[in-house]
C-alpha cells in the first residue's frame, strides 16, 4: 500500500496545518487556498462537544462549526469535500465511537489518507489492534500520537509497527503555551521513535518555535489554533499567507538550508 | 554512608500505560491548563511534563538539602523485630530528622529554590497537618521569600504550635476558610465554623496568587514534579540498601495525596517496571479510613481543589468536595491519590490498605517503645501495615526484608496519643 504522507515526512520537513471541518472562519476556498501552497499535509479536525485534549481555540471552533449546522455525527462526510486529498483527520475515539468505528474509519479513508486518534492509546488501548486492523482494510495510513508523559518503552514498541508518523503533543491542550523545553522533549522522544517522522505540534505559533523544534529533530510541525486565533481576531487572507510562509521558512534550518531533505 | 544522589528520578517514563494528559472541564470556563502559569514557576510547569527519566538536582537545592540534614539514616528497627519476636528484617528511613519533622522539606525547598531563582517574591500555600506548612515556611526563610500559609481552622485549633513554628521561619498563617478569599467567604457563609479541609484551604491559596503578580503557588503532593522531588528518599534508599547487601521484599508508607511513599518506592518501583530488579518486591500503600481513595474512590477526573482551580486530573478519589472527619493524622486527609500512585494501583504495582486511626495509635506507641521515637499519626499507618506483615512473616518463618518510610515524628501531634494512654 503506497504510503503518500509517510513519504512526504521522509523527503522533506513538513509543514501540516490543523483545520476544523466546518468552521465557517477557516473551513471555505478563500482561507484553504490561501493555506494550500505553503500547506505540505492537511490535518481535518472533526468537531465534537467533548474537547477532552482541546484549549480555547480548538473549542471555540468545533463550537463554531457545530453552532452552524453541522451535526457531530456527520461531521466525517464533510472532511473530503475540499479535495485535501494528502491529509489526516484528527479526532477523538470518543466521536468515531458514536459514528460507529468501522463506518466511520470507511468514510475517512474517503477523505483522507490517516485517521489520527490522540486519545486511542490514552483512554482505548484495547482498541489499538481494531484500529490497525481497520486502517489495513480501509487503505489508511496508520499513525499514532503520544505525549511527552508516555512511557519509553511503549513508544519503542509503536516505532516498530512502523507507522506513517508519530505525532508529540508538546502542551497538555492544544493551543496553550507552557513553559516546558520542547526541544529538549523533541530530542529525548526523537531518540526514542528512531527513522520513524516524527511531528511535533500544539501551541506552535512562531518561526523561532519551528527552527527549535526541527533543529531539534522533528520531521514535521502542526500549526492549528494560531492560525485559528488569528483569523479570530481579523479574517485577512494576506496576514494569514505571510504568517504561513514565515513558518515555512523556519522549517528550512538557520544556516539558509532548504527544507529538502538530503537522502 | 552515602553520598546525596545527584538526580531526581521520574516514574513517568516507566509507567506501564501512558500517564493521561490533565483536562480543562467541558464548560465554557476558563482554561486551569492555561493558568498553571500563573500559578507555579515555569521550571516547575517544565518538570511536570519533562521526557527525562532523571533531572539534575540544582547545586543550590543539594546544599540546601545537606544543610537540613541528608542524606537521612536508614536504620534497622532491631527493637521493634525483637518485640513482635520476628524473623523478618525491619528498615525505616527517618524522614523525621528534618527540622519542621518530616518529609515535606524534600520538595519545599526546591519549590523555594526555583521561585527565588524566576524573581518570584512569595510562596503561598494551604496546609492541614501544619507539616506541609511549616517546610515551606523554612524553605522560604531558607531562600528568603515571603511566605503566606492557609491553615485549616480544625488543624489551626488542634495544634498552635505548628502556627508557632510557621510564624518563627516568618511565614503569615491565616486560617481557612477565610474572609480574606472569594471562595473562603462563601464557605464561611455556608458555616462559620466550617472545619475546613484541604481542598478548601487549597482554593484560597491559588485564588490569593491568582491576584498577584508576584505570588506563586507552593505544592504539597499530587503534581509530578513534588513526588520527582520526594524520590532523593528512595534515591538514598536504593544506595544505602545496597550498601547493607539488602533486597528489599516489601516497601510501605503512608499516603495523603503520595508523595512520602512516591518518594521511597519510586525509584525501586523504576527499576521494577523496568525489568531491572525487584521482580517479586510487594509495594503496600496505607491509607487512612477517613480519606480512603484508594481502596473506596473511584478512577475519575477530578480537580485537584475543591474550587476547581485546577486542571482536572485522572485519579483516585473520594470526590473533591469530600470533607473528612477531623482526624489527628490531618496529613492523609486529602481526597485523591496522585496521578502516577493512581495509575500504579490500577494496574496493580501498588496494593492499597487502609485503617482507621484508633487501629494505627497502638502501633505508634509500640514504635515509640521499641525504637524510641514518636511517630506522626500519619506515620503510624504505616507501621499498623509494617507490623501486620511482620507477623505474617512470623507465622510463616519468613525472614523477608521490609522497607518503610518514616515520614515524621509526632512531637508535635501528642494530643493524638493521649487517648491510648
């Protein structure tokens, strides 16, 4: 099975930005387009009233999309109508449990090439079979998402079933700043993961941010709730393109190095 | 003799599952992840989330740590085996030589160090016991901070002389519930002779920084980074075992929110989870009947402060606003057991025991005859478990080694013992 977003993250340092499926602020042609050239990997937020890992932005946006109509249960057969062909729909297990897990992994693999559950080995271990069973069936890229609190030898043990990507939730939440060494983290689970990309994100919102966390190993960054506060706060397309590209360049090292992976 | 280990030790990348994450609440509140900021210094907010499996202990915290008195003996409690007439060999590690009397210095002081070094100005906290209280008040003196301390008003009555020893390091003691606090008003309301609790103390504490600029939030247990802190018990522990050619067979201590036991049994637990060692060592946690998360709450997440201040954690727990009876061994009082306790009981690394404390008296007493020092009521929980399995080992002929943390004397809690005498 072709691994599209595994060799993405393998050729060059990418650059994977978080969108909330039906949020009317971010989720139209204007801000998608304004996003695609700079935009290597799409991650597609499935709103939910149960944000358990979420921060205020995240929240307020999955309200948003909620608030306009979409209802929770058919979120999913919205996230392949912008075409975002090499992306990865992030949700809880919690909402895949309620859509039904199998029909709603069938309906992923229709929009996306990765279904990402940050809570799966959290609060559903048992189902960590289920899924990689499920992924094999549907065509699905599998990834998995761990925090700077998992214990090394699981994450030894996820490295070797060779997914796509490992995903570290830098922060507790999604969007909030806390003074943790995040590239020191970075460097310890980078040692950990091996030739496995790893993708850092959460509260990533400065190119000095960017060069940190790739100088300190990561193969690709995620930026959601920055550009969501952002757009919160004045829905400019050319402010949004300048903010992207600033990070697009970080992503290439300080020394002015491409970012080109050399093989 | 040992030397002061160098490193504090994390169990959370040893853990057998992965530790879940802290939550903000699914209302439309603010966010408490966002406000840990606010509350604590950020080199403390970076241990609680740290990768590392060991953390470089600060020169200044180990000079701090030898001028009060570590590394602490491990001694064998000869007197004690001869009265229970056992075969079992009984080690205590007497965390009671610090000078506030117990464990509770092992973190206060780093808490002071790391405040003092980000231009912080005051440490304010709650206490119940006065142990809690007191350490930071020394570690304040120590570091030359401001100190500010909630008492709760059934402590606050039951023993002055801890107040006593807080204002001698120059520390302020208020006692909880208070006028001074939004959340202490409303309680007082409610009764104006609110016992209080830990919990309540706790959120006039945090609502007190929350106002400041310059005030930060001192800990007593429950946060990764104050059983990290605690582990320089089991770090010298695990040296000095060595030393004596001990293996040890069962490893007990008290629990409040955990952070005596997390502090002696962490580093052995590590080397267990991590296939090192210890295969067979047993790990007992005793509580108190009257806080009995452990053995009676449930595995939910809850907020660390009855206010709900704080981001919510998944523990054991009997529910925050759970007020136990006032008991002398204030110190187990709280109503959950830390994260990384919590998640070790489930999957049954740790078993959990708990006792009422007219049970635990008598066993405080045979300590103090047998050995000659008075433990804390909290203290004596322990020795209740460590006597229990000294007689087993008696009936069965088992000379097996058992390891118990002292986590303070009772000098200053002798009102608790007056009964049984």
């Amino acid at each position: 099975m072709p691994k599209k977003l595994g060799e993405i993250l393998r050729s060059r340092r990418a650059l994977i930005v978080y969108l909330t499926v039906g949020d009317p602020l971010v989720w139209n042609g204007k801000i998608i387009g304004a996003l695609a050239s700079s935009t290597d990997i799409f991650e597609l937020g499935i709103p939910t009233r149960r944000p358990k890992y979420d921060g205020p932005a995240v929240r307020a946006s999955y309200k948003r999309a909620l608030q306009s109509g979409l209802d929770e249960r058919s979120a999913i057969l919205l996230a392949g109508k912008k075409g975002l062909r090499d992306s990865i729909v992030f949700t809880y297990f919690d909402v895949a449990l309620a859509y039904g897990v199998e029909d709603f992994m069938k309906c992923a693999a229709d929009a996306a090439r990765c279904v990402l559950f940050p809570d799966l080995l959290i609060d559903y271990p048992e189902n960590l079979g289920s899924y990689l069973k499920l992924c094999e069936k549907y065509g699905l890229e599998h990834a998995f998402f761990i925090t700077s609190s998992f214990p090394h030898a699981l994450i030894v043990k996820l490295a070797k079933m060779e997914p796509s990507f490992i995903y570290l939730g830098l922060m507790a939440s999604s969007g909030i700043l806390l003074p943790i060494s995040i590239s020191r983290n970075i460097r310890i689970i980078k040692g950990l993961v091996g030739d496995i990309p790893l993708v850092v994100g959460f509260a990533l919102r400065s190119p000095e941010q960017v060069a940190l966390c790739i100088n300190a190993g990561a193969d690709g960054v995620v930026v959601g709730s920055a550009i969501l506060k952002l757009l919160e706060t004045k829905s400019d397309v050319r402010m949004l393109e300048d903010f992207i590209s600033s990070l697009k360049s970080a992503l290439g090292d300080g020394n002015g190095q491409s970012a080109e992976k050399v093989v | 003799m040992v030397n002061l280990p160098r490193k504090w030790y994390n169990i959370v990348p040893d853990l057998p599952s992965p530790l879940p994450p802290p939550r903000d609440p699914e209302d439309e509140s603010f966010s408490r992840i966002e406000i840990l900021s606010k509350l604590f210094p950020g080199s403390l907010i970076d241990q609680e989330f740290t990768a590392e499996r060991f953390v470089e202990i600060p020169e200044e915290v180990l000079k701090a740590y030898s001028k009060i008195g570590r590394p602490t003996p491990l001694v064998r409690a000869r007197g004690l085996e001869n009265y229970l007439d056992t075969p079992a060999r009984i080690y205590y590690k007497r965390e009671d030589v610090s000078p506030t009397g117990s464990h509770k210095t092992n973190t206060s002081i780093p808490q002071a160090y790391y405040a003092k070094r980000e231009g912080i100005k005051t440490l304010v906290t709650e206490t119940s016991a006065g142990q809690w209280g007191s350490a930071l008040a020394l570690a304040c003196a120590l570091f030359d901070l401001g100190c500010l301390v909630f008492m709760t008003r059934s402590s606050y009555l039951q023993k002055p002389y801890r107040r006593i020893v807080m204002n001698l390091y120059g520390a302020e003691v208020e006692i909880s519930p208070s006028n001074r606090t939004e959340v202490g008003r409303a309680f007082l309301r409610e009764n104006p002779q609110h016992p209080g609790s830990l919990g309540i103390a706790m959120s006039e504490a945090i609502e007190t920084v929350l106002k400041s600029s310059d005030a930060r939030y001192a800990v007593g247990s429950v946060m990764n980074f104050v059983l990290m802190h605690q582990t320089i018990i089991g770090m010298e522990t695990v040296m000095q075992l060595e030393e004596l050619g001990e293996e040890p067979d069962i490893v007990i201590g008290c629990v409040g929110g955990g952070s005596n036991f997390a502090g002696l049994s962490y580093p052995i637990i590590g080397k267990k989870l991590r296939g090192e060692a210890h295969e067979k060592t047993e790990f007992i946690a005793v509580e108190s009947e009257a806080s009995p998360k452990m053995v009676r709450g449930k595995y939910v997440y809850e907020h660390g402060d009855s206010a709900g201040y704080l981001p919510m954690f998944k523990m054991y727990t009997v529910g925050r606003n759970h007020v136990p009876p006032a008991i002398h061994a204030a110190g187990l009082r709280y109503h959950a057991a830390a994260p990384t306790l919590s998640i070790l009981i489930k999957e049954g690394i740790v078993r959990p025991v708990a006792y009422s404390q007219e049970d635990v008296l008598e066993a405080g007493r045979i300590f103090a005859k047998t050995e000659g020092i008075i433990p804390a009521p909290e203290t004596a929980h322990a020795i209740k478990q460590v006597i229990e399995e000294a007689r087993v080992c008696r009936q069965k002929g088992e000379g097996k080694t058992i390891v118990f943390c002292f986590s303070g004397h009772g000098l200053l809690d002798l009102a608790a013992y007056e009964k049984i005498l």
